[in-house]
C-alpha cells in the first residue's frame, strides 16, 4: 500500500483485547443479496478474456501472458499470466491471484516470477485507476462518477452511496478476476488461491468471500477492514484521507459510513471458506492491528495468524517461505 515500514511505538488495543476483539460495526441489511446483484450485473456485461503472448524472446521458457478481462461492470481490466517454465499451456496447475497495494499496479512480468519458479500458475490482477506509485498500471477507472466533491486518492471517491464507491468496484474486480482464472485452461478450478498484502490483502478476503471458488486466502496486513474503526484510529493515509474529507463535508459523515459497511472486509469475512493465513504488524499505523484482527476474528474457516510485534506496515521477507510452505500444504498434496 505504502512505503511505510518504519514501525511506531505500540499505539492500538494491548495484546490480550486484540485476540478477543471484534468490530462493532454493523452489517448492512441484505448485503448478501446487495453483493450479488453487483456480480450478477458483472457476468452478464461481461466479455470474453483476452490472452496475447508477452515477449516471448525476452522470458524464453517463462510463459506470459497480457490479459484484459471483464471487471465491475464489465469494465476492461488488465492482468498478467504466468506459468511455471516449461509447462503446457493446458497442464491443470495451482493458481495464485495476486492482488495490489493502494497506488500500485501490476507492474511488470519479471516482478512476479517467484511463483512460477516454485511451480505455480500466478494471475496477477491490476488496479483500477492506480499505477501511478510503487508499481505501473494499465487499467482506468472507466465505472468512475466524480459528480460530488472528493479527497486527492481514491478513498472518497463515489463516498456518496456505495453503489458509486471506488472500492465496491475494486473489490467486484477482484472477485470477478477469480472467476475468470477458474474458466482458463491450464487452472485447476480446485487448487486456487488469492493473495495480496495491505490494500491487496483486502482485495484477497474480499474475494474469497465473494466467490466460492477460493482454496486458500493470503492476506497480508489487510486494509479495509473495521474501516469505521480504522479511520479513527490510523495516523496516516489512506485511511486520513477519509478522516480529512469528512472534517470538512460534515453532512456527508452518516451516508459516507454508511457506504464504507458494505466494503468492509472485517464484516465480508465472515462468508470465507478458505483457508487462511494472515498477518499482523503490531507497529503498523496504516492498518491498526485492532483492525485486522476484526477480519481474523470474523473468518470461522480453519486460519493462521502471523503476528510481528515489532514490524509496522510490512512483513519480514521470511513470511514469503511461511506462505509458501502453506500453499503446498494445501494445494499440492
């Protein structure tokens, strides 16, 4: 999501009410039905999938692919496909979906090789109107409707109704990029995965609990999740972002908390059935740990907790063997 990875001093609830906290923030009426209508919307505007061979005389044995799916809406929306070197296009391989931090993109092909050198097919999902930070994108927010007032980012954007919010239609990408992956010939519908970290780590529950087609869910230090909470607690953007906006919009503040409930991955969560594994930062002002452990303490499917007492908006370069070792655990028996 950021360059944060400078830690601050322990800031948020103390260790034992954090294992027993849960968010206070309400579900919606219907959200079940709400989140359906707008996949339902999704699928019937949708496109077939687009796969174009990416230099080919540059990755030699590495296997890309540019893809432009069908999104929110059926807005086009660029991805990368990768698999493992050598292996046929229609060989059923374990699949990872990779989901993007808050500024990023896809980026390009060579960033996201070490799945494909460890044997498995990754699909990696641009963001919507960002790329301009971290990473490069290639995907416009074509859904967008900036007839109101915003903050600069994506936060506010469409805060009005959640019909209108930028995140409701990050998060139906997501889920809809997962239903895409699964119809691809050489995916095994049976051993797929999501993952992401912060805003990408949102992207990942959101779409497990979206869609029934996730094996495993890797959420690094979520963002998006107990956001009523969140906007309170985090020092710094995004989530100020929101906080900023609304110290000035002030009859703006009961419809824009209204709308952040259905985007909220702490209340989403509770429809995973996957098997998690997430991770905390104790020091992480982006997301607070409170935060995250109101998605944790939401998901009843079997799940793991990675918790870095002394890390803030990162995770140590180590987790990347722990999510490893998962995914073979789980999806190469």
């Amino acid at each position: 999501m950021s360059t944060l990875g400078v830690p601050v001093p322990w800031f948020d609830l103390p260790a034992d009410q954090l294992v027993a906290y849960r968010t206070p923030t309400p579900e919606p009426d219907g959200l079940d039905d709400w989140w359906r209508t707008r996949l339902d919307k999704s699928r019937a505007a949708a496109e077939p999938p687009v796969l174009t061979r990416y230099e080919p005389e540059l990755y030699g044995a590495l296997p890309v692919w540019d893809v432009e799916f069908s999104g929110c809406d059926g807005d086009p929306v660029r991805a990368w496909y990768l698999r493992p070197p050598g292996s046929a296009a229609d060989t059923p391989l374990p699949t990872v979906v990779t989901f993007i931090g808050y500024g990023g993109g896809r980026g390009l092909p060579v960033e996201h090789t070490l799945l494909p050198s460890a044997g498995f097919a990754v699909f990696v999902m641009d963001v919507r109107g960002q790329g301009g930070r971290a990473s490069i994108g290639a995907t416009s927010d074509r859904g967008a409707a900036l007839d109101g007032p915003t903050h600069p980012g994506m936060m506010t954007r469409g805060l009005d109704s959640p019909e209108n919010y930028y995140f409701t239609r990050l998060l139906a990408d997501a889920a809809r990029a997962v239903e895409v992956v699964a119809d691809l010939d050489g995916v095994d519908r049976d051993r797929i995965a999501v993952s992401g970290g912060s805003q990408g780590g949102a992207q990942a529950l959101a779409a497990a609990a979206l869609t029934d087609l996730v094996k495993v869910c890797h959420a690094d230090i979520p963002f998006l999740c107990d956001i009523q909470r969140a906007v309170t607690v985090s020092s710094t953007t995004p989530y100020t972002e929101v906080a900023d906006f609304l110290a000035q919009q002030i009859d703006l503040v009961p419809t824009a908390l209204d709308t952040l409930r259905y985007v909220d991955c702490a209340l989403l969560a509770r429809r995973i059935t996957a098997e998690c594994l997430l991770s905390v930062g104790l020091m992480d002002p982006v997301c607070p740990p409170s935060t995250v452990y109101a998605a944790y303490n939401e998901i009843t499917a079997t799940k793991d907790l990675a918790v870095f007492p002394f890390t803030g908006h990162a995770v140590p370069r180590s987790h990347v063997e722990r999510q490893l070792r998962h995914l073979r655990a789980v999806l190469v028996p």
